[in-house]
C-alpha cells in the first residue's frame, strides 16, 4: 500500500543487490520487491520482517518496514502474521498522522481476516478518527457492518465512502451489495452496472456483472445497428 510506494520513491538501487535477511530499510527494497513480483508474497513479508529487525529498535524506518510486512502478510492470506506485523507497526516511532491512520486500518483488515470483528471494528474506529478522508476506512466500514449484522452503520458509511470517491468501482461495487441486503434492487442493480461501466475489464467489473445476472436481468450492453442494405 502507501508504505511500499513512499518507500520505492526514496529507496536508490543497490550497487550490489543485498539479501533481504541482512540488508538495510532503504537498501532491501529490491529485494523484496524482487519477491513480491514474482508473486511470493510470503517471502517478501518475511524480508521485510527480517529488514525491520535488522534495524535499532528506535529507527523509524522499522515501523514502515513492518506495515509493509504486514501487507505482504495479507497478500500471502496469513493474517495472523499480518496482524503481528502491524502491531509491530504501530508500536514504532514514527507512526503517527496518516501513516498510522491507514497502519490501523490495515490491523483492522487483518482482525476482519481472523474473525475477529470486534477488534477491526475497534482499530477502524481509531484510523476513523486519524484519516476520515480516506474513502476506504469507509468502504471497509460498509463491508465489516454487513458482517456485523448492522443496515444502518453499512448505510451511513457506504454513503461517506461515495461521498469521498464517488466513482471509484470497489465502493460502487460495496454499494451495490448494502443496497441489495436492504432489499432495494433497483438501487443495487444502478450501483452494479456503474462498477461494471468503470471497470468493464477488470474482476470488480466482471463480479458486478454476475451480481447484476444473479439479480435475475441480463446487463445492458449499447450496441451500433448496422443500416439497412
């Protein structure tokens, strides 16, 4: 997420690339990029775990080290380790304002993967409080609220997520389903078809699409009338 792409920006590329049990914050990121592209997610969370540690305890590069651990964690779908890691994140020095915002909404989607709906709902509330303009604290809302057997709180937040990115196709998509579990069909079928038109390619785009084909109508499809002969 943002910790990994704040870290690219800065991070020059090593003279000789270092392995990424012993290699520094700013020097290991080939590294673990190298890992994460080759789609062993597992092994990049775990180099950057290793780079974290290697660092003194009061660096604060270590707390961005360990929430980008924790991402990779996700992307592995070990959210046990996710969680650790972000912990690990939280408690470093450094991580305030909007770094640790999006850090705890990152804990609270590790919670969410555990099944513990209480604690990503507590740690959500506190990333509300630090990046309220973040549309995803309130999609993640929307999504953890329908878990948690709350309309109204899915309805509010899917409403501020909107509000904040309007055309975004993974809120339109979250949208579509808070309308459909209220019953209102025609509202989920207008959020659905505008995911699929924003995404026409993509997986949320095609899941709109079988949402919309689960509703019981055949998507719109605007096609040219070829002139008569």
């Amino acid at each position: 997420m943002i910790f990994l792409a704040a870290m690219i920006a800065v991070a020059p590329p090593p003279a000789k690339p270092p392995t990424c049990v012993d290699a520094l914050a700013k020097e290991a990121i080939n590294c673990q990029l190298d890992a994460q592209t080759s789609g062993d997610s597992a092994k990049a969370a775990q180099g950057f775990e290793d780079s974290a540690r290697a660092l003194r305890a009061n660096d604060p590069e270590a707390g961005k080290l360990w929430a980008a651990a924790g991402n990779m964690w996700i992307e592995a779908d070990q959210p046990g380790k996710a969680a650790f890691a972000f912990d690990q994140a939280l408690a470093a020095p450094g991580m305030i304002g909007d770094l640790r915002g999006e850090t705890l909404l990152d804990r609270a989607r590790a919670a969410e993967a555990q099944g513990d709906l209480k604690m990503a709902r507590a740690k959500l509330t506190e990333a509300a409080q630090l990046v309220p303009d973040d549309p995803f604290i309130w999609y993640f809302s929307a999504a953890l609220a329908i878990r948690e057997g709350d309309p109204a709180t899915a309805r509010s937040a899917i409403a501020r997520a909107l509000a904040l990115a309007p055309n975004d196709p993974t809120i339109l998509f979250e949208a579509g389903h808070v309308a459909d579990l209220g019953g209102d069909e025609d509202q989920a079928r207008h959020y659905w078809e505008q995911a699929e038109a924003r995404d026409p390619n993509g997986g949320i785009g095609k899941a709109a699409a079988k949402a919309i084909e689960m509703l019981g109508v055949t998507p719109t499809v605007k096609s040219e009338t070829a002139p008569p002969k």
